[in-house]
C-alpha cells in the first residue's frame, strides 16, 4: 500500500486495536477510545473529547507516553506498511 487514506484506517481500526492490544496492552489502554480525527501527510490526528463525555468519564492521558504512542504507530504499520505519526488533541 503506497498511500494510507482514513477512511480506510477507520474501517480497519479495530484490527489495530486488536494487535495493539497482543503486544502492549497499555497502550492500548491508552488510545482504545481514540476518535480518529484526520490523516494528513502521514499525521495521525486522534481526539479523545468523546470520552470526557460519557459519564463515567476516564482520561487514561497520564498514560499516553512515547513509548505507547510508538506501540500505536508500529501496530499501522505492522498491518498497513506505512509510517504514521500520531498527533493528540
């Protein structure tokens, strides 16, 4: 796959979640509830305000360190084979 489009990457989100999950699940603990926002140049935009909505609101933000964001970004490229980077909001 030469480019990466999002709406393709939502449609198979959860397969990145999936495997995201096998191999760290902190990360996963960390962006399971990310709303994916935009992809521009290979820049992931997630939002998390979806979450702060509900009313058992949680905010895992304390977790969300490099090392995890890097479990993210090698588990799109493990099923993508392309390179992202992930961007909070």
């Amino acid at each position: 796959m030469d480019q990466l489009d999002l709406s393709t990457l939502k449609n198979r989100w959860n397969e990145v979640l999936d495997l995201l999950e096998r191999e760290n699940r902190i990360a996963w603990l960390a962006f399971f509830d990310a709303r994916l926002v935009s992809l521009d140049n290979n820049n992931l935009k997630l939002s998390f305000a979806d979450a702060e909505k509900l009313s058992g609101a949680h905010d895992y933000s304390y977790v969300r360190k490099d090392s995890h964001r890097a479990a993210l970004e090698a588990a799109i490229k493990s099923i993508f084979g392309i390179s992202v980077a992930i961007i909070t909001e």
